[in-house]
C-alpha cells in the first residue's frame, strides 16, 4: 500500500531501507523517547524490515510505513489495528537530519486521512512520553485532545517516565478538527 502527500511516500519497507532506518534509530536524540536502544544495529533493523514488509495494513497488529522524501528514507509511521478495527494506536520517528520540516505532521495527517476517511476507523490513539514536547505538540496541532497523563508510569532506560495520552475521534476529524 502506498500513500502519498506532496512531498512524501508512505510505502512498505523494502530489504533497502534497513541501512537508513539502522542509521536513524541508533541515534541517541531519536531514541530517547522511545523504546528501544541505541544503537540499533543493522542485523535488528534487517529483521525488523522483513517482518513489516510481509505485513498486512488492512489486519489487526502493528504495521510500519515507511516514510520517504526525494527517494530517501526519513522516517516511518506505525499503526497498530485493534481486533476489532475501529481504533488504532499510532507512533511516527523521523531521523534527526529530517526533522523541523513538517515531514512528520504531514506523514502522520495523510495516514490519519486513510485511517478515518478510507478505512472508517472511530478513533486514533496516541501517546508520548511527557517530556517530548515536539511529539506532543505535533499531536496537538493535528486536533488530537490530551486525554491524560500517566504519572510515572512507564520505566524506560532506567528511569520512570510520565505519558501523554492523547485520542483524536472521526468525528472530530470530520468537522475540521484536524
């Protein structure tokens, strides 16, 4: 499946993207928030590549679309379908080198517009770790409502960290609040 903004592809991953998103996820600063470690190694992001590129978009699970700019690989969104298919989890990265040019808004706009406008979905949920205001911010300007804060609640790379949770309705999407 592909998906496309101005700018941006959003397809499945290809065995040729494992050196790009090795080299984006062993980044300490793209790391950080999230749950795995750096450096993230070819081998892993090899494994990783082949099991989401045999992955079924339209099934229950996570699937990862790769995100790519002028023939490059920036990035990735993930959406994890619930069993019954009207709400959806959603993560994005983007490598450092990519970021503060609206890739990820516009990346994770388009797959919430394929999500609530093709697939029907009722909700999208998300959620980041308190102190990336950049995620949280990003969420926010794409009308996702914070619906809570988890107070230490996730022990991640040594420490207890607070989560933002944050849900965006279709009808919330519908009437513009996005």
């Amino acid at each position: 499946m592909r998906l496309t903004t101005e700018r941006l592809v959003l397809r499945p991953f290809t065995p040729a993207d494992a050196p790009a998103f090795a080299a984006y996820r062993s980044d300490p600063d793209v790391a950080r928030y999230q749950g795995w470690d750096a450096p993230f190694s070819l081998a892993q992001a090899e494994e990783f590549v082949r099991e989401v590129g045999a992955a079924d978009p339209t099934a229950p699970g996570w699937y990862q679309f790769a995100v790519e700019a002028d023939g490059v690989l920036v990035g990735d969104v993930g959406v994890g379908l619930h069993e019954n298919r009207m709400q959806a989890d959603l993560g994005y990265t983007l490598a450092t080198a990519h970021q503060g040019r609206g890739y990820a808004t516009e990346a994770v706009r388009r797959v919430l517009a394929y999500l609530f406008e093709v697939r029907g979905l009722h909700r999208v949920a998300a959620e980041c770790d308190a102190r990336n205001v950049r995620s949280a911010r990003l969420l926010t300007r794409l009308g996702f409502r914070q619906e809570g804060r988890r107070v230490r609640s996730t022990w991640m790379k040594g420490e207890w960290t607070d989560d933002l949770l944050f849900g965006l309705l279709a009808a919330d999407w519908r009437s513009g609040g996005a």
